[in-house]
C-alpha cells in the first residue's frame, strides 16, 4: 500500500522547489535594487582607524540634525546644500522642533581631506545654539558600520 513510483495520476510526495527558488531570486534582486536608495543624507569618506562605541540609534531618524561635510566648503544638512552663513538659522530652526531635550543632538560627518578648523567652526557654531551633544560620525574599525558617539 504504499507510493508507487510509476508513471500516472499518483500523487508527488516530493516539494517542487524551483517556484520558490524563482521567487526568492526575484525578491533578491529587488533588494539589490532598493537598498541603495536606502541610504540617508549625503556620501562622505569618513575616517575609518577609530576604535568606536556601538551605534547611536537615533541617527537614522528622518527628525536627527545631520551636518555634512564632503569636502573643505561644503555643507550639508540632511540632503539640503546650504551656505556656511546659513548653517546656524536653519540648525537653530530645526533644533526648535525638538521637544525633548535628550533628543538635541547634532551629528556632524566629515570627510577625510576636510581640514580641522572646518570642523571646528561647524562645532562652534552649533555651540553658540546652545547644544551640549555633538555627535561625530567615523566608520567602525573592524565592522565598518558608521558610528556616532556624543561627544560632550
């Protein structure tokens, strides 16, 4: 009474796995294709021999006040290009919006070639706001997951 292993209408014990197999390349290569998009803010080449803390989770936030600087000049808040001279009213109209005040961190990325005093001169701006945690954002050592530890 068992299977028979002939050739007719007896049923097939066996799972056919070249649907799933199809499926799941196709869900892949979406993944592929979207994680890019991903991303937040602008790309910079951040300094990597850094021994880091774990990860602040509150970067990622669409409402986290994120201060890019690709290269000597250049400033980015979130994924808008300012001006240096407009740096400080539009920090200070976003920190605002901030109603707890454990959330009044500002990140601050920059790139390898950016010169110190650039750095420096964005940190003082956003002292003058009155921010007492400053965020600085380096690649991991081993993991090379971006980090961002408070700096006080």
């Amino acid at each position: 009474m068992g299977m028979s292993g002939g050739g007719g209408a007896g049923l097939q014990s066996e799972i056919n796995v070249t649907p799933m197999v199809d499926i799941m390349l196709v869900l892949l290569i979406i993944f592929m294709v979207v994680t890019p998009f991903l991303q937040q803010g602008i790309t910079v080449a951040l300094p990597k021999n850094m021994n880091n803390p774990d990860v602040d989770p509150r970067i990622i936030k669409e409402s986290s006040i994120v201060i890019s600087i690709p290269n000597d000049g250049e400033y980015y808040l979130g994924k808008q290009r300012v001006q240096r001279e407009q740096l400080t009213e539009k920090v200070d109209s976003m920190l605002q919006k901030v109603k707890k005040d454990e959330d009044r961190i500002v990140y601050i990325k920059s790139g390898v070639g950016v010169s110190y005093g650039d750095v420096v001169a964005v940190i003082n701006e956003v002292r003058k706001l009155g921010v007492d945690k400053i965020g600085l954002v380096a690649d991991k050592k081993k993991g090379g997951a971006k980090a961002a530890a408070p700096a006080a």
